[in-house]
C-alpha cells in the first residue's frame, strides 16, 4: 500500500502544476472496452485494485473508487492502507462517481481526464451535471502515463483472418447491410471504435487483450470507403492481400484523429457510449448518436456461426468432463489448490481441436474464496483443497469455431446441509429459465425473476445478472443482450447467445454458481403471436452431489434428467472407458 499512496501523492502533485482539482480515472482503454492490455491498466496501476470494472476519482484531499456488487469483497481488502474510500455502486446512500465530482467541484474549477479513454456520454453527462457552474474540462493529459514509469507497451500482435467457414458471411456482405442501415439512417460517414465490432466486420481478429481476440483499431466506413487504421507492423503479407482484395483502405493507428479534424458538414453515425472523447469533440459535423447497427448484426449469430458454436460447445464440455472426473476421482489423494486445479482444467481443453486460449481468466474459488464473484487466486490466497465443501470454476475457451463460458460448482465431500439446499436453489433458478417458452417481444429484464424466484423466496440475492451476451471467436461478454432485472431494452432475438448463470454468494463461506449458455429459438407462432424458447448448448453434468433431489419439482426433474441424457449421448464417444462409466453414474436419472 505504500507504494500507492506514493503514486497518489505524485498524481496530486502533477494536478496542481497543471491546475486540475479534479482528476478522473476510468478501467477502460481507447476503445471503451471492458477487458484491456497492459497499457491501459491505468486505474488498477493508481488504486491497486485488480477487479475488470471500476472508476477512481482524485481530489486534492481524497480519493474514491467505484465499483459494482461483484467486487465488493475484494475491493475492501485490496484497498486497505491505501487511503483510497470504496463507494459500493447501487448501494443505499452511495453517490454515483459523477454525483461526487460534481458535489466537490467549485465554480471555475478544472475536472481533468485522458480524452482517449472517457467515451463522450459519460463526460457530456457530467457536464449537463454541473448545471450553472463554469467547470473547465482538460482532456489531454493522460497523467497517469507520466508518474507510470515501467509502463508496459502497447499491443503488437499479428492480426489473422477469421475464415468465412467459421464466420459464416464476407466482410462485402456485412458491409453492404451496414451500409444499407447507414443509407436509411441519412449518414454520410460510420465511426467505429469498439473493437469487438471491428473485428466482426472486417473478420479479422488478433491478439492485443488477453483472452479477447481483437486487435487496437479503428474504423472509418463511407458509402465509397471502408478505413482501417492499425498499425502497419501487425499485417503480414496475407492479411495485406486480405484487406487489398476487399478494397479496405489501411492508415496508422493514430491518423484517425487528425481525419475526425477535417469532418465538416457530414452526417456521422456514431455511438456516444462506445466513441472515447476526444473523437467526438473534434468533430464538426452533424452527430447522429446512435448504437453501432454491428452490434445487434453481431448478436444475432448465423446458422454456420450457431454450428461452429455447438461444436465448439461439445470439445469444451469433453474437457470439462474429463476433469470433473480427475477431480472426483483425486481429492484427498493427492495434493491439489486452486491454481493447479485450473491449470489442470487448461490442459484439457488445449487437448481440443481448434483451442486457442481461455475467454478469461478462470475463476478457481474454494470454499470462502467463492463468495467473491470474481475472485482471482494467486500466490497469497491460493488455498489448498481437502475432500470436504464446494470448489467453484467460471472458465471458457477461445476456439476458432467460437467463444465458451461454463462454471461448474463441484462438491468436494461434506458439506452442510444448508449448502446443498443453496446449491439446490441455484439448480431451480437454472432450470426455470432455461425451460421457460415466452412471446417474442420479451427482454432479458421480463424473464429474470425465473431465475431469481427460489433464491429470493430464501431471502438471499446475488449482485450482478442473470446472463450476457457471448461472442464468436470474441469477447465473452457481449451486447446488447442480456438477462438482469435492471432495464435492459433489447429484445431477445433469434440467434443470439446468452448465458444463464444464477448464484448464491455467502460472504465467509461458501459460493455457488452454476452456468450454461443458450440459443435463443423460435417455437411456434399461434394466433397470439410468435413464441420463442431457449437452446441449451453447454454439454457437461451437474454435480448431482449437491442436488436434494426432493426440494425439486416434477418438471425440474424431468429437465434436468433429458439434459444430463443428452450429456451423456454427445460427450461419451470421446471419453475413455473409466471416464464413460463414471459419467453414466453422474448424469443418472434422479
């Protein structure tokens, strides 16, 4: 904690040579992603604090930093000593970060941040915020990068291209619809910054973020032109002949921001929430604020991308069963803890055809350890594992035929009754939606209380959603769908991915979660319009260990028995004679 505060005292200290009373710290990079590289890590660099989602804000006397229920648990231990206050996002009483500013900035005085990294929604909301007051805004400094000095480099890995045999549709196709969009839309011009949405245009991908495949880009696309700004070094011979034959312009990383300079009078679709500042101020022309149409393009995946999917689906489940088995069939024989018990998990899926990297850092969580949603071991907390109580793994693989999410709770031996019956809980929720059938029309928001309902009868809730969005062959989490019972306005719409991950979280002692991915389907269209239901594409069992089988219904049972029959059908033929018979055992009919 030391040397936190030191870098807070030098951060203070270059506010006042540069006159900032204020300064503001986002996790996100140039792209507004949520996960970044190195480079951009410059909120966990100033707080200490190594969760994906927070916002630090520095006074000349304080600082504060802002995170959601996720994070609660970690946050306070990774900022003790630090001098730095944890404001819990959502909770009774708690200010949002621009209600603080904005009750700690006089008149006349200067709020400053890195243009680069703050989309232009959350700053020109901040300046509605301050009303009559004159606040000046100073977005060119990125002061962290100059007290940073052992900062890491940016990001340079080849960019390779995502075969249409995976992608299912040409970049000629999605740009001619995007372009059609653009044309009803009256746009001149498309800004695209979102690096996810890049990706999927161009079917291109990269390695830049860790277990992200996306390359540092942007995009500009006309009714005449398609731009691709990166860095040259990145594009080898191939990917050149690649962009050349699909006549995509190529310019250096950074020229994006002296062309956004010399847009005058056309019209510019861009999305405020995704485009980093500084663009959108050095734009003269007509804004046209709007979600990228790529994104809900990129939702809906196509019927060669949903293959992919299953397929890669099925080398996951095989990897995961194999160690659940291993698992089983070790604790207490020999010496296991979380770190390796993950490691295990990897090489298992690095078997798999195809397998490129996780989607993200595996959460491998005993005991107490799982309480914290997004725990991370490492040298310190990594515990030792013993034949008794719950183990936790949230994991997932990039494939080249598509992007995994599972987590699995595992029971280890005895545990109290209490945990079963809260593992039980989860189950119900699970089922409930994955089983549901709903008109179309509906939201995530409409059918989050399936999966809620037996854990809230309890009186317990957990702190985040229900589900998100997953990627193809991109990130984990993706927009604009998802399951919370926060609005969310998206319709859920034929072909998108979801995930259905319910828990329950014990501070002190124990966590569970169980999750699978699903398809959203059209079922039948009656004289009441068209129904919709889900498809379950995650294929590996359920610890039966921690179910009471009487505390479920009739028809969660039935699900559940079709579900761990159909495990068993597609994972068996890839699983050796001992691992076959366990499985036969732990998808029985209960």
């Amino acid at each position: 904690m030391e040397s936190i505060v030191k870098r807070i005292e030098k951060l203070r200290k270059l506010m006042k040579e540069k006159n900032i009373d204020i300064y503001l710290i986002p996790s996100s990079d140039y792209h507004q992603s949520e996960y970044v590289g190195e480079y951009f890590k410059s909120r966990e660099f100033i707080s200490g604090f190594t969760g994906s989602a927070g916002t630090v804000v520095v006074t000349c006397d304080q600082a504060g930093l802002w995170t959601d229920g996720r994070y609660f648990i970690q946050a306070e231990k990774q900022l003790k000593g630090s001098g730095i206050t944890l404001f819990k996002m959502g909770e009774e009483n708690v200010p949002t970060y621009s209600e603080y500013i904005n009750q700690n900035l006089k008149n006349n005085q200067t709020l400053g941040f890195d243009g680069k990294v703050l989309d232009a929604e959350t700053i020109l909301d901040l300046k509605n915020n301050f009303g009559n007051k004159n606040i000046v805004l100073e977005d060119r400094y990125d002061l962290i990068g100059e007290i940073w000095e052992d900062r890491p480099a940016l990001p340079m890995t080849e960019v390779f291209v995502l075969d249409e045999k995976y992608a299912g549709e040409s970049f000629e196709s999605k740009l001619s619809k995007l372009r059609t969009k653009m044309g009803s839309l009256k746009a001149d011009i498309h800004i695209l910054t979102s690096l996810d949405d890049i990706a999927w245009l161009f079917n291109i991908r990269g390695r830049d973020i860790k277990n992200n495949p996306v390359t540092l880009a942007y995009a500009l696309i006309s009714m005449d032109k398609a731009i691709l700004y990166i860095d040259r070094k990145k594009i080898n011979n191939e990917v050149e002949q690649y962009l050349i034959n699909n006549k995509i312009e190529i310019k250096e990383y950074f020229a994006i921001y002296e062309d956004v300079k010399n847009i005058q009078e056309e019209t510019v679709l861009l999305d405020k929430e995704k485009v980093n500042y500084l663009i959108y101020n050095s734009i003269k022309g007509t804004i046209l604020d709007r979600k990228n149409p790529t994104t809900l393009m990129k939702a809906c995946k196509n019927s060669i991308e949903l293959e992919n999917l299953r397929n890669s689906h099925l080398k996951d489940g095989v990897a995961v069963t194999k160690f659940m088995y291993w698992l089983k069939s070790n604790i207490g024989k020999i010496d296991m803890t979380e770190i390796s018990v993950s490691e295990k998990l990897e090489n298992y899926r690095k078997e798999q055809e195809l397998y490129i990297e996780p989607s993200f850092n595996t959460i491998s969580a005993y005991e107490a350890n799982a309480a914290m949603m997004h725990y991370s071991a490492n040298e310190k907390s990594n515990s030792i594992l013993y034949p008794r109580n719950l183990l936790l793994i949230d994991s997932g693989g990039q494939y080249l035929d598509g992007t995994t999410d599972i987590t699995r709770t595992f029971v280890l031996g005895d545990c109290a009754r209490e945990i079963k019956e809260h593992f039980t809980l989860v189950l119900k929720g699970m089922l409930s939606l994955s089983k549901v059938k709903f008109l179309y029309g509906a939201r995530g928001t409409n059918l989050d209380i399936l999966a809620r309902k037996p854990v809230w009868e309890r009186g317990i809730d957990y702190k985040c959603g229900t589900g998100h969005g997953v990627g193809f062959l991109l990130n984990v989490h993706e927009g604009p769908q998802g399951i919370r019972f926060q609005t969310n306005p998206q319709v859920l719409e034929e072909g998108m991915t979801i995930t259905n991950e319910p828990g329950v979280y014990i501070e002190g002692s124990h966590g569970i979660r169980l999750e699978n991915e699903l398809i959203v389907k059209k079922a039948e269209k009656t004289v009441f319009g068209q129904f919709m239901e889900f498809e379950t594409m995650t294929y590996a069992p359920l610890d039966l260990d921690g179910v009471i089988p009487e505390m479920l219904e009739n028809d969660e049972r039935e699900f559940l028995n079709k579900y761990h029959k159909m495990v068993f059908e597609k994972l068996s033929p890839y699983l050796t004679i001992e691992e076959k018979e366990w499985l036969k055992e732990y998808t029985r009919e209960i």
